[in-house]
C-alpha cells in the first residue's frame, strides 16, 4: 500500500487539531508546519524515507525526531497509533468540521461534548434545530454562519486543489512515460486548462504497445479500484478518492486527441461548429474533409495544424473557456500570456521571523537556486499577533538584517537583491497597524485584510480604498481573503477596487497558493482591461512554497494576463520605480 504526501499530511494537520482542542502549547503548530512542509515537497515523503531512512524525514523543514517517528509509522502501517487515540477520545470527522468557516478545534470539542456533533451532516441538523445558538461562546449569529458555511462547502463540492493534487498526477504520467514502447503522455482536461479545482483527471498516450500501459496503470499501488481495464481505455480510482482515465490513441490523431480532451466543453462546441461551416467534420480522431460521400482526413497529429486549418490562431489551453478567445483566433488579435520562466521576483515571503519556517539567508539561497532575481522579505506585522506579528523596532531591526545580507550576497557576486517589506494589517477602519515613518523605509509594502470578513459590501470596499489611499501602500496582498473549499471572499466590490488600484497606482496581487489564487481569474481580465497592474506572489511560509509561483502564473493566463501587465516580470530597478 502506498502512502501518498496527501495522506501524511492528512493525519499531521488532524493531530494538529486534535492538540489545539487540548490547549498543548508549541505542538499543535508544530505538526501543522509539518504537514504543511510534507504537502508541498515536489518528492513522494515515502520515497525519501526508503533512501535516507528517519534522519531524511528529520531534513525535511518543520519535521523533528518524533513527528519523523510518526511519518515512519504511517508509512510503513498506513495509520499512526498516537493519531488513533486522540481520535478515539475525540471520534469526529475534524478536518470535514474544520472546513466550516469559523469553527476551530475547541469550538468542534465543545459541540461534540454537549452535541455529539461528530461530522457535518450532525453539525447541520443541530444548527437547523437551533441547538447551536444557545451554547457558550455561539449564539444566534454563529449559528447563521455555520449553515452559510454548510451551505458553501456544498457549493464548492468534492473537489481537488490543482496545485496540491499535481504532484501525484505528475508521478503517475511520469511512471506511465518510463513504460516501453510509450512514446508520449500529457494530462489533459481541466488540468492543462489549469482550473483552480478539478473533479478527476484525463491522461492521454501514445503507445506501440497499449497493452502494457494500461496493465501497469491498472495495477498501480496508488488503485483502489478498478472501474475498466481495456486495450485503449481504463479507468481507476486512486486511494485519495479521485477518478482517473487512460487513453491510448494512435499518433496521428494524437493532436486532435489533445484538443477534443483538453476541452473546456463550450470551446470545443464552438470550434466544431467552425468546422462545419468550413465543409470539415471534426471528433477526437482527426479533422475531415467531407468530399461527397467520402471523409478525407486532413488534420490530427498536432493541436496547431487543427486550429491552423480551422483558420485560427493556436489558442492557449489556459484560454479555452469559450470566453472570446475564438474570435480572437480568428482576427489574429490573441494576447501573448505571460510565460511560464518570465517571472524575476517573489514579493510575498514570510520567514521564521513570524510564521514562516525559514530564516532570510534561507529563502535567499533558495531565491538563488529558483533563479529569481529578487525576493520582498514580507512577514507579518503586530495586529497578527498569533503569527508573533513584528512591531516597528522588530521591523526595523530585521531591516538591517537585511542590509547586511545584501552585502554579502554582492561580496559573494550573488545576483539577488533581498527587498525589504512586510504584510501590513489593515485594520477595521482601513488604518494600517505600522506607522508610516517605518512603512517609508521599506522596499515594499503588502497590505491585507485578515479579521473583521463579516462587514457589509460597502463597509468592506471603503476599508480597503482608505488603506490603498495610503501613500505607502504598494500592494494588496490576496486581495478577496477566500481560501478555496474552505472560505468564500469576503462581500467586497471589486469594480470599486480596480478603479481604486488605478486611480491610486496600487497593484493588486495574485496569491499563488495553491488554496488561494487570489485574484479570480474574472477580476484578473478586469485588470488587464482597466490597466491595473499585478504581482504574482507565492506567499511562500516554507522554501517548497516558492514553487507555488507556478500556480500563480497559471492563474495569470487564464486571466489572459501578459507579461507587462505582472511587475515582477521587470527588471529590479523598473519594479521599484512603478511602486514608488
């Protein structure tokens, strides 16, 4: 049985829980960090187990010699004893609770105490009756929150997070690639099309011998079930729940293939309706030319020579939504998306001067390995105080630790600048909690919303204007505050903002965590059109969070956002011109 990183820290973030529900000190944190750290390495946990044994697991950031014990455990046995027995004392399904918008762990102990509210449909039927309200610490108001919260995570459904969930998928194309006789592999559908979320995954290939790919796909220890094993199609499903397709498909319809699966369904409907005006018949096995009775095949190894034939522009999978991108295509008037290797900077990382796990130096060398050109120093200020906020003497001693480091990294002839920055809080009036002769010695300063979500549209909107009529504000760091399946953006117009941001000259960030992607892609084309510009930011709490950037790029594309339109595609010295 394989134990995915999903799994690990699955049971890391339940311990996590389950100690906050205690009040233990340090160790609910401490295994959250561990879980967070184990969810974003690019490598399977079981596989650097296998070849450095439990002093590896203790390499990983945030993981020590017991919580090591721990992953050793449920690597090698699927379960770990000491998660059992909190569960047992407490038996409730704590992160389908948690993913309710303002319950926390002592909060789901009490309800479960008083209640016996062990999951969410308990949790439903209680708020309903109106047994909730009248609990210590509730009332009527939390229980109204708790139904909308219910009420969202029905929305937003069992559903994936891209981000998290690719480094699995991205495994199983790779072991499919390693297969002989397997030419090429690509997954496709709402994952090229990278779709913040998604419900299941596509894998296309092209083999000279099917019948060993879709063996070894069926026989996968990441299986649990088996739904078809056929000569060129097999569907499974993995142990983390998610369904999964194989296709093998000959290399001359290989690029149509490509295409038809990638979707999105409405774009697809439109190309097909192109080529039928055209006299072509179009499917997943190629493009045809119909010639009285005949069907001539004139099309189908490459996307391109499809599109090509269709009289349009190659459209970018991140654009094909059925969102204008079509007629585009057809005037030649496609926008050139911001690359994937364009980006130079990272302007959002916290360090382990607050919540983050790394000191400076840290990030820095790894800034170095990533190949960026500058990275903002940006942790959390003292209105955050659970995150151990910096106050203006703690701000401006960790600015010339800074200084110093910049130093060295010239002596050195390291090609990185450090920027000095913070994460201001804005409070409920939309003041910031630094004073501004300490906010005008930074680099750059990130202002955001973490408290008081519940303020009417208008309350809201005017809160944040007043914080981006700050002269010292450069950016809103994630600027609708949602975290994707567990909290909606907070009631805010957005229109207003983006002519705020321009009358102002504030940029707006696009989070690149993958449970935030904030901004929305919607707002990302507004942007684009008001000529608003944006950062892409990894927000980045461990050095495997840098390579979140990717999600944020991602994001940025389906925003139909260009190079230009990103300032940490500039070049250091024209960046910090357009922020100050």
């Amino acid at each position: 049985m394989k134990i995915s990183n999903q799994d690990i820290a699955r049971v890391l973030y339940e311990i996590s829980g389950y100690l906050e529900m205690e009040d233990a000190p340090f160790k609910p944190r401490a295994y959250e960090k561990a879980a967070s750290a184990i969810e974003a390495l690019d490598k399977d946990t079981s596989q650097i187990y296998k070849e450095g044994g439990l002093k590896a697991l203790e390499e990983i950031p945030g993981v020590g010699v017991s919580i090591a014990e721990k992953i050793e455990e449920i690597i090698k046995t699927g379960k770990s004893k000491y998660h059992s027995q909190l569960k047992k004392e407490i038996p409730v399904n704590l992160l389908e609770l948690l993913a309710v918008e303002g319950l926390g762990p002592k909060n789901i102990k009490k309800l479960y105490e008083t209640l016996k509210i062990k999951n969410l449909a308990d949790l439903e039927k209680a708020a309903k009756a109106g047994k909730i309200r009248g609990l210590e610490h509730f009332g009527e108001k939390s229980e109204e929150n708790i139904l909308k919260g219910i009420e969202f995570l029905k929305i937003s459904g069992n559903r994936y997070i891209l981000g998290f969930i690719m480094p699995e998928l991205r495994e199983i194309a790779d072991q499919l690639g390693k297969i002989k006789g397997v030419e090429k592999v690509d997954i496709v559908g709402s994952v090229r099309r990278r779709k913040e979320t998604i419900g299941d995954a596509d894998i296309l290939a092209i083999s000279e011998n099917p019948k060993n790919i879709m063996d070894f796909f069926v026989s996968m220890p990441e299986v649990i079930r088996v739904y078809a094993h056929g000569e060129t199609k097999s569907a499974i499903k993995l142990k983390n729940g998610m369904d999964v397709d194989l296709r093998v498909v000959p290399k001359e319809s290989y690029g149509v293939a490509l295409q038809y699966f990638t979707g999105s369904k409405d774009h697809n409907i439109i190309v097909r309706e192109i080529a039928i005006k055209k006299g072509y018949k179009l499917n997943e096995y190629g493009l045809f030319k119909i010639s009285g009775k005949k069907e001539i095949k004139i099309a189908g190894e490459t996307e391109e020579k499809i599109y090509e034939k269709l009289g349009l522009d190659y459209i970018e999978p991140e654009m094909r939504e059925n969102q204008g991108e079509i007629e585009l295509a057809q005037n030649h008037k496609l926008l050139k998306l911001i690359d994937y290797g364009d980006l130079k900077g990272d302007l959002q990382i916290q360090t382990n001067w607050t919540d983050g796990e790394n000191t400076v130096e840290e990030c820095a060398e790894a800034a170095i390995k990533n190949g960026l050109e500058y990275i903002a120093i940006t942790d959390h200020t003292k209105r955050l105080a659970m995150t151990g906020g910096l106050d203006e003497k703690k701000l401006i001693e960790q600015m010339r630790v800074i200084d110093k480091l910049n130093q060295q990294l010239t002596t050195n002839n390291q090609q990185l600048k450090i920027l000095k920055g913070s994460e201001v809080d804005i409070l409920k009036d939309g003041t910031l909690d630094i004073i501004d002769e300490v906010l005008e010695k930074l680099d750059v300063v990130g202002a955001a919303i973490h408290s008081y979500f519940n303020l009417s549209r208008e309350e809201q909107t005017k809160r944040m204007i007043k914080a981006m009529e700050n002269k010292n504000v450069d950016i809103i760091f994630h600027p609708t505050g949602r975290i994707i399946n567990r909290r909606p953006a907070y009631e805010i117009d957005m229109d207003e903002i983006i002519k705020a941001a321009k009358r102002t000259g504030t940029i707006l960030e696009i989070d690149a965590f993958p449970n935030r992607l904030d901004l929305k892609e919607e707002y990302i084309r507004k942007c684009v059109k008001a000529g608003v510009k944006m950062a892409i930011d990894s927000d980045a709490h461990a050095l495997a969070h840098m390579g979140y950037l990717e999600w944020g790029i991602a994001q940025a594309r389906r925003g139909w956002a260009e190079k230009n339109d990103i300032i940490n595609c500039w070049p250091l010295e024209k960046m910090l011109k357009m922020l100050k």
